[in-house]
C-alpha cells in the first residue's frame, strides 16, 4: 500500500473505531462484557490503531511539497501562544470535569461552572483540536495534514457526539451543564480559568515544547528563541 494511503486507512480506522465504540456499539458491547471489559476492548482498539497511524505517518516520510512556509517566526510566535492556550485548557479539564468517566460526574456538573469550563465544557476537546491546528500551521504537509486532520476532527466532532451521549446517560444533570457551558469556547472565560489551570498549563507547554527538541530536534515554544 502506498504510504499516504496507508496513513489516510490508519486514520480512518483511528477516528471510526472511536466513534463507532463509544456510540452505537458501546451499549450492546456493553451488555455482553460488562463495562470494565469493554473499557478494555475500547483500550485495545484505541492503541492499535493509534499505533497504526503512528507507524504509517513515519513511513510516508516528509514527502510532498508543503503548502505554506510554517518555519517563520511570526507563525511560530502565533502556534507558541496556541500551545498555551491548549495547554491550559488541558490542565484544568481535569478538575472536577463532568464529561470524565466519575462517579461524581452528576455532583460535578451539579456544582456549576468553574475553572477553564467557564471557556468550554470541553476544554480536553478543544486543546487536542488546538494541538492539531498548530502542527498544520507549522508544517502544512500532505501526510500532517492527515494525521492532524483526523485528530482535530476526532476531537471536535467527539464533543459534539459526546454531548448527545451524555445527555443520555445523565439526563438532568448534563442538560443543566449544557445550558451553563458552552461548546465554543469563550475568550473572556480565560479569566476566570483559575491558578490551577493557569500554573499546571505553564509547566505542560514548557515540558512538552522543551521535550520537543529531543523527540524530533526541532525548538519549539519558548525555547526557539531562548
């Protein structure tokens, strides 16, 4: 198979066995496994076709012409700062996050609105997308632009299909966080991100931009210039 197109079918399986697992297979896989054995099954699927997409995007190479030069520092100053952004959004939306697999996921979404939910009721959602976004602003190649792509897609229409699931498994309780919270996020709720998210999402992007150098040798974030 030709490695472009390897990577679109690893995509394809990625993203499809995600949505197909947590949707209209999740109940019947359920019944018959029981939920940690489906957790399981869904653990397995999700790592093979990751692991898939991982090996195929390595095989198709940096091959193909890009589509805009992403090297320059204007645009790396713009996907530094997104980085940010996504990398708050993912510290906080581990604090009392009602979409998490809890069983206090009612008395979270009870609670009301706090931290980076003041943002969106996805922020883990929406730094994923924000991740992808960055990596095609930086490097607009054929074989990012499906890796990224289907990333960014997984996580934006997850969201989206995830609130209908939970409108489902919780009823009341999700209808109200729904009608406190919203998907698009909200720039004026960055101000009442909280500390929590705003100091564990410093250290992620330092740490993940630092790592950046030696997983494929290139500086990212602030560690470009300094």
């Amino acid at each position: 198979m030709e490695p472009l197109t390897n990577l679109v079918a690893a995509s394809i399986a990625f993203v499809g066995s995600h949505f197909a697992l947590s949707h209209p297979l999740r109940a019947p896989l359920v019944a018959r496994l029981g939920e940690n054995g489906f957790r399981g099954l869904y653990s397995l699927v999700s790592l093979a076709t990751f692991v898939w997409m991982v090996l195929a995007y390595r095989d198709a190479g940096p091959g193909g012409a890009a589509l805009w030069n992403g090297m320059g520092d204007a645009t790396w100053g713009i996907a530094s700062i997104v980085m940010l952004v996504a990398s708050v959004l993912l510290a906080g939306s581990f604090v009392k996050n009602p979409a998490l697999p809890d069983p206090r996921a009612a008395a979270h979404a009870a609670a009301g609105v706090h931290g980076v939910f003041h943002v969106t009721r996805h922020p883990m959602m929406w730094s994923f997308a924000l991740w992808a976004l960055v990596h095609i602003m930086l490097s607009p190649t054929p074989r990012q632009l499906v890796l990224s792509g289907s990333l960014g897609f997984l996580a934006l229409v997850g969201a989206h299909m995830q609130d209908r699931k939970k409108e489902v498994l919780m009823g009341d309780a999700w209808a109200g966080w729904e009608a406190q919270t919203s998907y698009w996020p909200r720039l004026s709720g960055f101000a009442r991100a909280g500390g929590v998210a705003w100091a564990g999402g410093v250290a992620i992007w330092l740490a993940a931009t630092y790592g950046h150098i030696h997983a494929i040798g290139i500086p990212a974030g602030v560690w470009r210039w300094f």
